[in-house]
C-alpha cells in the first residue's frame, strides 16, 4: 500500500484533474490525498474574513466568483450529460452551503467549516472523474478518521482505528481517496491541519498504516538546494535524510508542511517527493540513510516571521537556575522555541508564535531587561556539516559577509547550521549562500 498525496496546483485544473487520474491509475492498492484546487483555500480565507468582519455582501460576491470558477472546471472535466448533471449538483450543493453563513451568526467554528470545502469539492470532482472513466475507487471520508486531540496533535490510535475501519467496509477496493488538510477536534468539531496541512495527512495515513512509501507530488521535481522563490539557479537534490528534510521544512522550505516528517521518520517509510508535470523525473528521495561525503552542504531554506527576545541579567551562567526560570515562562504559554544564543549575561531566543509575547516579556521582566526584535528570518543551512574543523561555518559565515547577523547557532545538530537576520536580507542572504556555497555545472 502507497499514500500518494497530490498538492493544489496538481489539481488546480479539469486537465491536471485527469493528469493525476492518469497516474493513480494502475493495479497497485493507494491511497491518495488530495488539496484543495489551487487558490481555493486562500479564497475560502478570504470569505470567511469577511464573514467574520460582517462583510456579508462582499462575502457573497467572492463565493458566486468562486462558484463560478468550479461551473467551469465540471464544463471541462466530464463528457457525459449524466456526470455533467452530478458535477453541476456537487457545486450547487457546496456553494448553498457557503451561502447559507449569511443567515448565521459566524464564529471560529463556521470559518473551520467554510476552509473544509476546498478539499470536500477536489476529492469528490476526482472520484466522479474516476466513476466517469470506469475507474474503480472510493472517497474514505477524512472528517470520519483523521482526528487532533486537546493539544492539536493527532490522535493516533484514533486515526489508526477508524482509518482501519472505513477501509474494512471496501475489500474490493484497492484505489481509495481522502482528503488532505481537514480532520476533526477533541470536541468533534470540523478542523484542519494548518496551511499546506495536505503533507502531514499524508504523511499520517502512511505512519497509522505502515505504508511501503509516502509519495508527495506538487509543481516542481523534488526537493531543491534553494527556494526556487527567492532564488535563480537552484537544482533537485536526489536524497536527504529524515533528520536533514525536517530541519528544512521546519525552517521555512514550503515544499514540506514542517510537521510532515516525523510520523514517516517515526515509522521509518520512505517519502518520494514527485513532480506531477514531469512523472518520470527522480525527483527527492527522503529515508533515515545519510547518504553524503562529510562536510558537504545539501540545502539551504528559510523561515520568515520571527521574532528575538533577548533576555539579559546581572549573572546568567554562574547563576544556576536561570535558564530553566527563563524557559518555564515559554512553556506556560505554549510558545515554542526555535533557536538560542548565550553569553554570561544574557540568553537571546527566537519564538515564531509571539501571541503571548506581551505577558512572556511581563514576566521576564520581573528578574531581567528584556528586549524584543521582530521582523526576523532563519536561514538554515542543512548538510552534514560538523565535520572535524573542515571550515563549513566560516564559509556559510562568509558567504554572509555583508549581512548583519543578529544570532549564530552551530552544533545543536550536525545537520544545521542556523543564523538570524533582518527579514528585509532574506533573498539576499538566500542568493549569496547560494553563489558561495554550491557548485553548478
Ligand atoms: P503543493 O500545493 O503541491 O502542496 P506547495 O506550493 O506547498 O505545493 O510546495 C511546492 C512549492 O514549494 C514549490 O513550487 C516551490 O516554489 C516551493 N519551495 C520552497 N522551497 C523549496 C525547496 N527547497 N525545494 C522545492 N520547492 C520549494
Ligand atoms: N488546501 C490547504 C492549503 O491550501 C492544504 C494544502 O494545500 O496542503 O493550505
Ligand atoms: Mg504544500
């Protein structure tokens, strides 16, 4: 059994719809999860804003444009009257149930339902596509198994059970469907994984099932050295290590929903990250093999919206004690730590969330200064990098020779080096570390 998980733009068309249909079609037993069609989610967004904001009026605007949209994709997608027929009641159904909010009061609860429908309409224009063709499948229905608890995590014996028991009902089936980013909460409620959440589906199913392999299939042939974004020349890298991968989509590379690693790392399955343009193309191989000479420095990434706090006081190091009381005040809020920095006198650390910054800085002030940077970026440089005294940190230092860093981290792992700097030098910093520290033919 595979998962093969297809990303918006690999469905953001009646022409890409049958493109994929083409590739799930052979006798192998999947499942495949699919995204919203391209765009769809930011509008949803957009709509529920302003729901959210009263706008009503110009809420109904943005769905009827929408609607419109997906009138055109069943025009193009189906030959039959008689699927012509049931494409045509599928869009009615789920834009009456958009513009059915108009009459309710909209909470936060609303906005979950109205962000559902993205993946609700792709899975079930493909598996009328499927039926259309004659190809055997069936929709297992994410909001029936797919489950985050009290803490946002998924609930694996939950998604494990219920996984198992929506796919008992179809011995007879060996193409199923679901859909990507949207599950339900401990209260039952319909939820979602976070933006590009279709990965970390994907990436579930395939741990709670013990898949041969993860497939992700998007608009570009695999992992690349740089982001493809904010630089020129970057090129595929053929294989990376769980460790090696989840450093990058942690810190910003958005091929990779960050959370996405871990359940295939845990369960050792491999993940393919595919092209759907171009099938044949290699694309990226992610497995626990670390598979590079020492020394050598696979990719860098990015991550953007992140804020420093600098947390300074008389006597640090010596005074024992005064880093946990620093980071027993992140743990109470729940707030994440992403890298550090100390001296005697002072511990910097960069949070990406900084909801509860403002009572954080109250509290730690109460026995230090506490100075705040936001408008920050990571780069990440990820590689195998500490290798006895061969040089690669002061190449990646620099290779960034004229970009003020605000923070240094080297050693936590030996996959990562990791600096800080004013988010206005991304893509300069990006386009430097890539002319420096990567070779092209
Ligand atoms: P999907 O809709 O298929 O989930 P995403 O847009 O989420 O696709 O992810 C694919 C995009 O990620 C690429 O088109 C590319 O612009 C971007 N990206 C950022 N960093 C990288 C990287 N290091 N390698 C490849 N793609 C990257
Ligand atoms: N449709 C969702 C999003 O746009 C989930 C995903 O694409 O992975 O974020
Ligand atoms: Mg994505």
């Amino acid at each position: 059994m595979k998962v093969l998980k297809f990303g918006g733009t690999s469905v953001g068309s009646a022409d890409k719809i049958k493109n994929v249909a083409k590739i799930i079609n052979d006798d192998e037993e999947k499942i495949v999860v699919l995204s919203a069609m391209s765009g769809t989610t930011n509008k949803l967004e957009e709509i529920a804003t302003l729901f959210l904001n009263g706008k009503k009026e110009e809420a109904v605007v943005q769905i009827e444009l929408l609607k419109k949209n997906y009138y055109q994709v069943v025009k193009e997608l189906f030959k039959s009257d008689e699927y012509q027929i049931k494409g045509q009641e599928l869009i009615k159904q789920h834009f009456d149930n958009l513009l059915s909010f108009t009459k309710d009061v909209f909470t936060r609860y609303e906005e979950r339902a109205v962000l559902a429908q993205g993946e609700l309409l792709s899975t079930a224009l493909l598996q009328f596509y499927l039926e259309e063709q004659k190809i055997k499948s069936t929709i297992i229905p994410a909001l029936n198994f797919m489950r985050i608890d009290k803490s946002l995590e998924p609930d694996e014996y939950y998604i494990r059970e219920n996984l198992k028991r929506e796919l008992a009902q179809y011995p007879n089936i060996k193409l199923f469907i679901t859909q990507g980013y949207i599950c339900r909460n401990a209260f039952g409620e319909i939820d979602n994984l976070k933006r590009g959440g279709s990965d970390f589906t994907a990436s579930l199913i395939g741990a709670e099932l013990g898949a041969d392999e993860i497939q992700i299939w998007t608009d570009i042939d695999g992992f690349h050295n740089n982001d493809p974004r904010f630089v020129e020349k970057t090129f595929p890298i053929h294989e990376l290590s769980f460790d090696e991968a989840a450093e990058l989509a942690y810190f910003g590379a958005k091929i990779l929903h960050p959370s996405s690693v871990l359940p295939a790392k845990n369960k050792n399955i491999p993940v393919r990250l595919k092209n759907t343009m171009q099938p044949d193309a290699p694309g990226t191989l992610i497995t626990e093999n670390e598979v590079e000479e020492e020394g050598e420095i696979k990719a860098v990434a990015a991550k953007d919206g992140i804020t420093a706090v600098k947390i300074k006081s008389g006597r640090m190091l010596l005074a024992y004690g005064f880093l946990r009381r620093v980071f027993e005040v992140f743990e109470r809020y729940k707030t994440p730590i992403d890298m550090i920095t100390t001296s005697e006198i002072a511990v910097s650390v960069t949070i990406d969330n900084p909801q509860y910054l403002p009572e954080i800085k109250k509290e730690l002030e109460s026995y230090a200064s506490v100075e705040i940077d936001r408008n920050q970026s990571i780069i990440c440089v990820v590689g195998n990098l500490i290798a006895e005294g061969k040089g690669i940190a002061l190449k990646v230092i620099n290779a960034l020779e004229d970009i003020p860093l605000r923070m240094i981290s080297y050693g936590g792992s030996k996959h990562n080096i990791s600096v800080l700097i004013n988010a206005e030098d991304k893509i300069k910093a990006l386009n430097e570390l890539n002319n420096k520290l990567f070779k092209f033919d």
